[in-house]
C-alpha cells in the first residue's frame, strides 16, 4: 500500500494549472475599486462631510455624531451598490493576524421584513465580546468590555460581500488592547518631535509622516504536501526532516524565473491586492528554493501596515486557489534562509521633503544628517527595546541562523555617510568656530551628493541599514505585525528628537548660534552612539566577538529579549511620549511571555505525538524488515557466509533501534518537563521554563528522528521530505 507521503506526491503532480483571467487591461483601471477612497467619499457625502473625514486624516480632527452618520449612510449606499451585504469593525488584536466579526446591514422594518441599515453609531463604534483576545490582564475576562472605533485614517474596504471598517481596539478604560492604537500614538509622537526639529531649517513644515514600505517573503508549499505534514499544519514549520541533498548551495532561485503555477498565484494576488488599492510594485524569487517575495510602493506607515495584513490574509485565500499553502513562518525548513519583513521606514515632510535623503544645498545637508545621527543614537539607546520587538518563537529561529542578521543591532551608513560623520566628529569643536572653519564644515556637508551610490550596493548583513533615502529595519520576522517594530522605532526616535531640540534649545538660550549649536549636539551624539555603526558583515563570528568589546548586546532568548519592555527607562519614554502607560506595556509583555510559552507548547506536543505515532512505528517496521532478512540469510547462507553478509545488516538493525530508544526516551523527558514547567504560575517564569527545559528536546528528538529519515526505506517513511516539500511544484 503506497504511503500517505505517496499519495500526497502524485496527487501534486496530476495537478491541473488554475487560470486567471485579469479583470481589466490596465491596472489603473481597475485600481482601488474595492476602496472607499477619497475620489468615493467625495461621489458618495455630502460637501461637509466629505471635509469632515478630510479633516480627520489629516488635522486629526474628531469627527461628530451627526457628520458620522453621514459618513455612514454614504460608505453604505457605496458599499451595498458594490455587493456588500454586511459590515465588520476589522482590527489588528495582540494574537497573529487581523479580527472581525461580520454583521448583516439589515433593521427589522416597521411594516414587516427588513431594510438595509447603518448608522454613524454603528460606524464608528462597536463592541465584540472582548473577552477572547489577549490582553495580559488589563482586562479582567469578567468585565469583557472592550470596544473598536473607527480609524478614519484609513479608508474603509471590501472584501468578498464585507464591508470591512479599520478600526482599533480599546478596552472599556480607554487601554489599548491592539496594535493599531499605539501604533497611531507613536505616529503622532514622530510627527510632533521631528516636525518641531524641522523647524530649525524650514518654517514652513507644519507635519511629519512616517512611511514604510515593507517586503513579505513567503515560502509556498503544494497543498496536498502541506497536508501530509501535520507539524507544517499545526505549527507553521518543520518539526524534523533531514536536509536535501541540494537545496540553495546553488543560488539559483534567487531571481531566476519564477515557475508557471507560482507565476499564476502571484498575478492573481496582485489583481486582488491592486482592487483593494494595495500598491504591489515587486515580486521575485528569494534566496531558498519555493521562497518568494512581495512588496508594495511605500506608504504612511499606518496605512501600509494595514495593508500588510491585507494582504497576509489575501495570500492564503489565494493560494489555496492555486493549490498552495503559503507559509509565513520566520523559519519553515530548518538549514535554510528563513523569511523576514524589511521595513523600510523614513520621515517626510508636509513640504515634500524626504529628511533621508540628501539635499541640494548645505542646509538641507545638515537637516537630513541631523535625522540621520538622531536615528542612529536612537537605535543604540534602544537596541534592546528594538530587539524586544521583533523577537519572537519563530523569528528566534532566524536570527544569527543562515543568512540573517544576528540578534546584536547595528546600523549599517556606508561609506560616504560614514566618512562625513568622521569628518563632522573631528572638525566641530566645543568653543566658537572660526568663520574658516565653519566655511569648511559647510562646503564639506554641502558635497554629499544627492544621490549616494554607495548604498545602491549595500550591506545585506545588517539588521538596520541605510539605503540611500531611507532606514531598513531588516531583523523583522515574515509572520509579524509591523506595527511592533514600528512603534518601537518611531517612539526610540521621537523620543530623542524631543531630546535633540532640547539641547539645542539650551544651548541657542545661552547665546550660542543655532548652526553652531546643532553642530556641537550633534557631535556629541556622533560620539556617544559610535559604537552602534557597523559597515562589515554581520553574519561573521568575529562580529560577534567584536560587538561584545563594544559594549553591545546580543540576546538570542526570547524570554530574556522581552525584558527590556520593562525597563524603567523604556516604561518612562513611552510614557512621556504617551504611546504605552506602564500596565499596557506590562499587559503587552505579559501576552508576549504567553504567546511564546504557548507556541513552544504545542511544538512539543506536535512532535512528541508525531515521533510516537509516525516514526517509532516506521522504523520499528523497517527494522522487523531487516531482521526477517537477517533470518532468511540464515536459512540460505553457510555459517561463514552468513557471518560476513549479515554483520552490515546487524549494525543497522542496532542503529536503527538505538535512535527508537532515543526518540522514545526523550519525548518522555520532554513530556516530564513541560508537566514541571505547566504548573509554574508566572507568565514569565513559565516562558523561561519553557525556553530552558523544554525547547532543547526539540532540537534533540529532531537529531535522532532526522538520522533515521536517512536510513529508513525510502517506501516506508511517512512523510513528505524536504527534497519534495522544496522542489515539487
Ligand atoms: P530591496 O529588495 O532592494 O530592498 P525592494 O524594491 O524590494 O528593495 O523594496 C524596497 C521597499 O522600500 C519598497 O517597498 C519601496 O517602496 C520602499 N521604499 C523606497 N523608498 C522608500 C522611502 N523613502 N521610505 C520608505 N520606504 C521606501
Ligand atoms: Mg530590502
């Protein structure tokens, strides 16, 4: 009888191609229909309320009950025109992925039967049983009053017959239960500090937005494979599975052309993300065999991230149509490049200015390495934070592993930008310059070019590097909301402009020159955050060992990472910046500390249920095989012969049985262990449990398991191996 692993196989390779028929020729044609946009709003409400929603994107101004019910009747008359039939409050809750619940438009009508209905209340208010997601208990599950309000920053959408309203999510006492809500906070916080530093170059700017455009890579898996392994199902990754004999030693996936079924699924998510107005610009191979990438034109951060959940949940609808899986996980196939999400992050101007990018002049020079020495410190006073978030269980695995950035932070300049940083170290002096000097200084920063070529050729190794006319936060895991890092960062480096126009501030109060005395602040700032820049390859071991004399840290372990969320210095700046209270950062650690413990949780209860139930019987099987074999030599061969043919086969039967007894030993300690770790009663504690008594079994179990993948009967093994999961498609 052929095994579930053959079935699996021959299903996937009788598999017919989908074929997708583009809506449209031109992409502007059809571009956004599936968006309650401005052109829409301004089609759909009235004069007035099509400033009120204007105004409340972009002054931030409240919208009232009366302009909401407006707003709502006409994203309605919109919505229901365009086949919806029911409306969701869609948010972004601590867990993986986005929520919602889905409500019919629909009234009991007065005369009988029912009318379509929505109302501003409805629109801009709701209140799902807040009881089921986390929240590190902010909120008591006995007083499950968490709501959702609208965020008008961000147009409303459909998909499928729903109409989809972004919103966030709060509790009952306004504490923000969601990343949405102190993402926009920290948004804000941004905006105000580096617009107030702006303003020593150029009054006229009255608002900062901070953009990201961010890379998804993905790994796309058939279905019917996916489906014959259950660790793939229920965890994401691959819990076992020896290394195929090629896999990416080659290089030669990366930006080869991409195979026909997987040409088919991304057309078809591109269609579907371009109706929803989800700029998708790129797509290639990456680096592993069936890794792919996709990414957007930047946006404002808020929007983008969205947009990336979007299409996270795009993706896995359609490729199931294609008769894909696509896996999002940091580190599906152990040996092989993981998946990240670059964010690529940077500030621009109401004025249209990029403050990344080099200017054309002295002064626009010195405003764009004023935000460039500012990011720079911000990220060494906070390389802990910035780890904590985007450190999880599976990114745990990328990290330092092939072919990504180490858990150390660093950011990488290049060399022009480096080389003017040195300058501006060693020619600003603490007294008053000399007109020669500072003459010098300018002329000198007036010559980085517009365009730093430097960087077109950058440093893939760090885990935040410049590129150019903006910051790529790397180290950011493939199945993470962006928002984590975001408002991380976006806090780190708000909070130090508020710092930097303090000192600078100080220093013009006690008659120092404003020129000069950004220049001495940023000196110092030069100085202090030095150890943090680093132009060479972050992969090497001596990296590692020359970090450490720097002074920088280098935290691999997840429970230990998350830590710095709740130093007080953290707890103090995100307070300052009124983006977290210290009990929504606690509740957010909390949550954290569980979702590891859980995820390490059910990978051992994956595994352990998997070696005994599919493994230990193969090999069991494969080893009676092999004894019946050694019999009937015994039957057939004369002693001496019999001595000579069957001695091989008899280190194997012992080989095989050795690594049984290992599986089977081990998962029994494991089991052990997480019983001692399950009735410790803080959340933190527990992680750590989990992280030093447990997690080890995994990578043991898999030793023993992934040898006898190599020497068990090729029929008899029942799963599909990386060979297949990588290359079949
Ligand atoms: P690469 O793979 O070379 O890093 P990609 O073209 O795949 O580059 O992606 C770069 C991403 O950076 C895109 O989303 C792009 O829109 C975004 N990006 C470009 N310029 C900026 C900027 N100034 N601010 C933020 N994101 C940017
Ligand atoms: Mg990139």
């Amino acid at each position: 009888m052929a095994t579930f692993r053959f079935m699996a196989l021959e299903k996937t390779l009788q598999r017919e191609p989908v074929i997708v028929k583009r809506e449209q020729n031109l992409t502007s044609d059809f571009y956004g229909i599936q968006v309650f946009d401005r052109p829409k709003m301004k089609k759909y409400l009235s004069k007035e309320a099509y400033k009120a929603v204007c105004d409340a994107v972009d002054e931030s101004t409240p919208i009232d009950r009366k302009m909401a019910d407006q707003i709502a009747q006409g994203m309605k008359s919109w919505a229901i025109e365009n086949g919806a039939t029911h409306y969701t409050h869609w948010f972004h809750p601590l867990t993986d992925g986005t929520a919602e619940k889905h409500d019919a438009f629909i009234t009991p009508a007065e005369t009988g039967g029912v009318v379509e209905s929505f109302s501003g209340s409805l629109l801009a208010q709701q209140e799902p049983d807040a009881s089921s997601f986390p929240s590190g208990g902010i909120r008591q599950t006995f007083e499950a009053r968490g709501y959702t309000a609208w965020d008008a920053s961000s147009p409303a959408f459909i998909v499928e017959n729903t109409l989809c309203i972004p919103t966030v999510f709060i509790s009952y006492t306004g504490e923000a239960l969601d990343y949405k809500t102190p993402l926009l906070r920290a948004l804000s916080a941004v905006d105000k500090a580096a617009t107030t530093v702006c303003q020593y170059f150029d009054k006229n700017v009255t608002k900062v937005t901070a953009n990201l455009g961010w890379e998804q890579e993905y790994f796309l898996i058939d279905e019917a494979l996916y489906h014959a392994r259950p660790d793939l199902m229920l965890t994401g990754r691959t819990l076992m599975g020896h290394s195929s004999a090629k896999d990416q030693q080659l290089d030669d996936h990366y930006f080869s052309s991409i195979p026909t079924r997987v040409f088919r699924f991304m057309e078809d998510l591109e269609n579907e993300a371009y109706k929803l107005g989800i700029p998708i610009k790129t797509r290639h191979n990456e680096v592993a065999p069936n890794q792919f990438e996709v990414a957007p034109i930047y946006e404002e951060a808020n929007l983008a991230n969205d947009h990336n959940q979007l299409i996270m949940d795009l993706m896995k609808k359609i490729a199931r149509r294609h008769n894909f899986q696509v896996l999002f996980h940091e580190k599906p196939f152990a040996g092989i490049n993981g998946s990240g999400k670059h964010n690529n992050w940077s500030l621009t101007t109401d004025t249209g200015v990029n403050l990344y990018s080099p200017g054309k002049n002295p002064k626009s020079n010195l405003q764009f390495l004023t935000f460039v020495i500012n990011t720079i410190k911000a990220v060494y006073d906070n390389q802990d934070l910035l780890r904590a978030s985007i450190l999880n269980a599976p990114n745990q695995h990328r990290l330092g592993a092939n072919e990504a950035p180490p858990a150390i932070m660093s950011v990488f300049l290049g060399t022009e930008v480096s080389n003017m940083l040195d300058h501006m170290e060693e020619t600003v002096v603490e007294r008053k310059m000399t007109p020669d000097e500072k003459t010098a200084l300018k002329l000198n920063i007036g010559r980085i070019p517009e365009i730093l070529l430097d960087n077109t050729d950058r440093n893939r190794t760090s885990p935040f590097a410049f590129t150019g006319n903006r910051f790529e936060f790397r180290a950011v895991g493939s199945s993470a909301n962006c928002a984590s890092a975001m408002i991380a960062l976006n806090s780190a480096v708000a909070a130090q402009l508020n710092r930097f126009s303090k000192e600078v501030d100080s220093l013009i109060e006690k008659g120092i020159k404003k020129d000069e005395a950004i220049f001495q602040v940023l000196k110092k700032l030069i100085i202090e955050s030095k150890p943090i820049r680093f132009d060479g390859n972050g992969y090497s071991d001596e990296w590692v060992v020359e970090a450490e004399k720097r002074g920088l840290t280098n935290i691999r372990s997840v429970p230990k990472a998350l830590e710095a969320y709740l130093h007080p210095r953290v707890k103090k700046m995100f307070a300052d910046l009124g983006v977290l209270t210290e009990s929504e950062i606690e509740g957010r650690v909390e949550v954290e500390y569980e979702k590891f413990t859980k995820k390490i949780q059910i990978e051992a209860r994956v595994l352990g249920d998997l070696a005994i139930n599919h493994i230990v019987p193969t090999a069991v099987q494969y080893q009676t095989m092999l004894l019946e074999n050694v019999k009937n030599m015994k039957t057939v061969f004369s002693e001496d012969e019999f001595k000579q043919l069957a001695s091989g086969r008899m280190e194997l039967i012992k080989e095989v049985g050795g690594h049984v007894s290992a599986v089977k030993a081990k998962v029994k300690e494991m089991i052990e262990a997480r019983k001692v770790a399950n009735i410790i009663e803080d959340g933190k504690e527990k992680a750590f449990a989990y992280e030093n008594t447990v997690k080890p079994y995994l990578d043991d179990i898999r030793y023993h398991i992934d040898k006898l993948e190599l020497i068990v009967d090729n029929e008899l093994w029942p799963l599909p191996k990386y060979r297949e999961l990588l290359f079949v498609r």
